[in-house]
C-alpha cells in the first residue's frame, strides 16, 4: 500500500514540473512532509526536475528538502546551481545539515560550497568538519539561543522574536555569564509564563546536564534518554558552551548506531548506503573479510576434529551429531551477546556490575542447559527408536545391546550440550565486557570469536567425554 501511495506521489510531482504548475508544487510542499517527497524522488536523477522545484517552493521548506536526497541527487544539485541559487539554499539552512551532506561529496564540490557561504555561516561549517568523526563535535549545530544571566524575561522574549527563526531549536534557551560560561537553562513554557520584570538568574534551571565536545556521540545519545532531554549544550574543555546537540540529532545517532551494531553482530563492515544502491563490489569487501577471518579460526574446529579421526571410524554416529554441539552453543551464546552488547550500549551497567552480571547470567545459562540437556536425551531417544539417527548398525559392529548403545549416545549428547550451553553463555557474557576494556568495539569483537571459541570447547567436551567416560560402557 506504502509503495502505491509513494508510486502516486512521484507521478504527481512529475507532472506537475511537466506542467509548469506552480500552485500544485507548493502545495504538494504546505501539505507533505518533506522525507515522503523525497523518497517519491529517489530514483529521479534529472537536475531540471529539482531545479524548477527549488525556484518555485519557498526556501523555508526547499532547505529542509535539500536535506533528505539522496548524496547523488545533492551533488547533482549543487553542480547545478548557480552560485545565487546555492547562496540562497545555504543561508537557509543549518551548519550541522551542511557539514553532514559535505562529508560525503567530493572535494572540488565541499571546495564550491564553501566559497558561496556567508562568512559566518563558513566559519561554523569549517570548525564541525574539522571535529573528530562521531564525537559530540561533529553532530552538534551553533545556531542556538544563548542569553545573559542578566537579561529580564521580557528582553528575552524579544530576542526570541529576533533570532528565534534562524535557532535550531527556541523551546530550550542556554543562560550564560560574560565570559560564555553555562549558567543554566529555560524552557520556553517557563519563559512564557514568567513574570516579564524577572531576571533569567532567578529562574533558570541550574541542573542541567552537558556534554563535552569530544564525547562519543553514543554517550550523548544515552545522556538524552538517561535525563530526558530535548537539547543538550556542547561545551569545550574551558567548560565554555560552543554549540548544541538536538533530539532530532540523537534519533539519527542512534539509527546510525543500532545499524553498525547489526552488521557487526552479522559479521559485515557497516553500510553507508542503502543496499540496492550500494554496488556490487562494495558489498563483496563488506562481507569478505569476515568470512576469510572466520575461516581461519575455524581451523582449531579442523584440527580437533582430525584428532579424533580413529574415534569417529569406530562409532561412526559420532561425526553425525557434531552439528548439533555446534548450532546449539553458537545460537545460546549470539542470544546473550545480543543480550549484553545492548546492554552496554544502552549504558546500562556501571562499575563493579561485571561479576553480577555473570553470576547472573550462570545462574540463568545453569537453568537452560538442564533443560536443553534433558530435552535433547529425550528427543535423541525418539530419533534413534524410530531410525532417523541411526545407531543399530555402529551397536551391531562392535556387539553391544542397541538400548545400552542408545542411551550412551544420548548421555553423551546430554551432557556435552549441558557443558558446551554454559560455556557458550558465560563466555558471550564476559567477551563484551572485555572488548570495551580494551576499548574494543564489542558488536565487532564478540559474535566471531564467541561462535569459535563455543565451536572449540564443544568439540573438545564431547570427544574428552566420549574417549575418557562414556566409550568405557561399549568396551573401547
């Protein structure tokens, strides 16, 4: 339904530029949020198009258009315009967009854009790119209401009125003193309903929460949802406010975050783009790596298994039911990765919370491995009495009852799948933590080596028990 409506959307738009309507193109723009625009015109790549649009609609609502297009469409744009029509589409727009849609374009177009801003506006756009890539500095706008301490609610008000347009936000107003120090904040509401012969001094909030320029912008994000923010101000290391970092801001933090963590957790390089317009060779070097390291470490599962050739010749139903080690303890332990990884994402631990955290969880990876283990005897049992794991032939062969062969290979499995579900747990809770020791990213570090180190220890556990206890009841 979503893409019939899109499908019209785009024809609707189209043929209103074919037309020269003007009045249907403003009022697809006073009546439609700018992002559903934008994707009706994803796969538009003619500049004649965008032109027409940009000198027909009002810059209030082109700036925030500009925006949401795709890097192609902007570059195309932008070496369309005339140096006019760039200034105008810049003037109107916020230093944080700019920088945003510059570090994706090449250098000949961030050198032309640069040249047509205004003086000021360049200044900021220059200080946020040159700010490290995710920090606080980066993500953060310097349009902002900022005020003296001094200054009476009613003056106030009036430099609202004045600059309040050109603000990224007005509902959260910074107090300072002379020198740029942070003082408090007010919320607009407050403002409004304040007698207008108060000073700001008097009624500012003086808890207020802020960040430092170099933070990582995933700390930031989990300071707004910790304290329940709208804006928060920048500060520098002279603790002297320099920007602000807005709610609209931290919602795209966190989708760009909650990506990454997911391609890491899949063993992928993160993706910039969307997948149908990333090419081919792009997608081919995000997978490779992983699947090449992954290969290698396999190789102590290799190893292991070459080992116990001879053991494997003699109960040939061994081999058989290694996968069923391997899946099980890889899928417990990316269930608590997952688990441990938001957690640490979310920033929901605190010093001291590692031991409590695996006492916790081998009380809960305790409970699960005895019930997997019990469950697998019982469904192991059912296998082997109706022939779908079949373990009559390997009893016949070296002369032992079937029922005795039977209930050894379920042991065997039992036990191996209880040892191997609380490795895989205990290890997938400790890995993260010590990743972000070593300030590792732990989406990264943990998933690979977690299913290899479960893949080793299941192995080792089931060929140790099979040699050294079990194989003894079948006279081995």
């Amino acid at each position: 339904m979503e893409e019939i409506v899109e499908e019209l959307l785009t024809d609707r738009i189209l043929t209103a530029v074919k037309n020269r309507n003007a009045k249907e193109i403003k009022e697809i723009f006073e009546t439609v949020p700018n992002i559903d625009i934008a994707e009706a015109l994803d796969e538009v790549d003619d500049a004649a198009v965008f032109l027409y649009i940009f000198r027909t609609v009002n810059s209030e609502y082109t700036s925030d258009f500009f925006t949401e297009l795709t890097n192609d469409q902007q570059e195309m744009i932008i070496n369309a315009f005339t140096d006019k029509q760039l200034i105008d589409l810049l003037e109107n727009s916020f230093a944080d967009d700019i920088v945003d849609t510059l570090e994706e374009m090449p250098a000949n177009v961030v050198a032309r854009v640069l040249k047509a801003c205004p003086a000021d506006l360049r200044k900021d756009v220059n200080n946020l790119l040159n700010y490290k890539e995710n920090t606080a500095g980066s993500v953060m706008t310097t349009e902002y209401l900022d005020m003296k301490d001094d200054l009476t609610v009613k003056d106030a008000l009036k430099i609202i009125r004045k600059r309040g347009k050109d603000a990224e936000t007005v509902y959260t107003i910074f107090v300072r003193d002379s020198k740029r120090n942070l003082m408090g904040t007010i919320n607009l509401d407050d403002l409004i309903f304040a007698d207008e012969d108060e000073v700001l001094s008097e009624i500012m909030d003086r808890d207020f929460v802020t960040c430092n320029v170099n933070d990582d912008q995933e700390e930031v994000a989990n300071m707004f949802k910790r304290y329940d923010l709208n804006a928060m101000a920048v500060v520098n290391n002279e603790n002297k406010i320099i920007g602000i970092i807005t709610i609209d801001d931290v919602v795209d933090i966190i989708v760009e975050e909650a990506t990454e963590d997911i391609a890491h957790l899949n063993q992928i390089s993160n993706m910039d783009e969307p997948y149908l317009k990333t090419p081919v060779y792009k997608l081919v070097l995000k997978c490779v790596p992983w699947i090449v390291v992954l290969m290698v470490l396999q190789v102590f599962s290799t190893l292991i298994l070459s080992k116990f050739q001879d053991a494997m010749k003699a109960f040939a139903i061994l081999p058989v039911l290694v996968p069923l080690l391997t899946d099980a303890g890889g899928n417990a332990g990316g269930q608590t990765t997952t688990m441990i990884v938001r957690s640490i994402s979310l920033d929901e631990f605190g010093r001291g919370d590692f031991k409590r955290a695996v006492w916790k969880e081998f009380r809960v990876a305790s409970c699960i491995a005895a019930i997997i283990a019990v469950f697998a005897f019982g469904l192991l049992m059912a296998e082997m009495a109706i022939g779908i794991a079949d373990v009559s032939s390997c009893a016949e062969e070296i002369g032992v009852n079937i029922v005795l062969a039977m209930v050894i290979v379920a042991s065997l499995i039992s036990c191996t799948l209880f040892v191997t579900m609380m490795a895989a747990r205990l290890v997938a809770c400790m890995f993260p933590f010590l990743a972000k020791k070593l300030r590792l990213d732990p989406a990264v570090v943990c998933g690979p080596f977690n299913t290899t180190i479960v893949d080793v220890i299941s192995l080792l556990v089931y060929f140790f028990l099979w040699t050294n206890v079990f194989s003894k009841f079948l006279g081995f």
